[in-house]
C-alpha cells in the first residue's frame, strides 16, 4: 500500500497518469499548497535537505523521517502536476509559433 492512498491528492495523481488533463493537475497543485502552504512547504524542504546533508542520520527520530517521506510523496505529486502543465504550455506555445509561420 502506498504511503498516500486514500490521500486526495495521491487519488488524484493516479487520476492525472491515467487521463493527463490540466483540471486535474491544477488541483494537485491546489491540494498541495491546501495542505502545505507556500511557508511551510519551504521549511519542510529545507529540513528534508538539511537532515539529508548530516553525517550523522541517528539523530533523526521515527517521527521526523517519517514526516521528510510524507514531504517527499507530496512534493513528487506536485512536480508531476508542474511538469504536465509546462509540457501542456511549451505545446501551445510551439503549436502557436508553428501557425504563424505558415500564416
């Protein structure tokens, strides 16, 4: 079972790999920022690489790693959203160059 299923946006990232749409990858970006907030997810992801950059990881406690894999799954939803939706724009965008070259 994976850590975020029965999450809103792990249900609607399964939903973004199966029909790529940007209703959908516009609420994964909605539900991340619902859940994390612009502030918070900077702090999270600052912790995540300041735990990572420590010689010494066994002063990381259950709790704190788990919340840094909690962060890491969040964060994965997120950039496949971003990643889907700059595709969808550099289409459009090579989409509209290519219709004013022929005009």
């Amino acid at each position: 079972m994976h850590p975020l299923q029965g999450v809103r946006i792990y249900e609607l990232s399964e939903k973004l790999k199966r029909e790529p749409n940007k209703k959908t990858a516009w609420k994964i970006i909605r539900a991340f920022y619902d859940f994390f907030g612009k502030d918070q997810a900077d702090v999270s992801l600052w912790h995540a690489v300041t735990i990572a950059m420590q010689a010494d990881n066994d002063k990381t406690d259950e709790i704190e790693r788990g919340n840094i894999l909690f962060f890491y799954e969040y964060f994965i939803r997120l950039n496949q959203a971003v990643s889907f939706l700059n595709s969808e724009k550099l289409k459009e965008k090579a989409d509209n160059s290519q219709g004013a070259a022929t005009e």
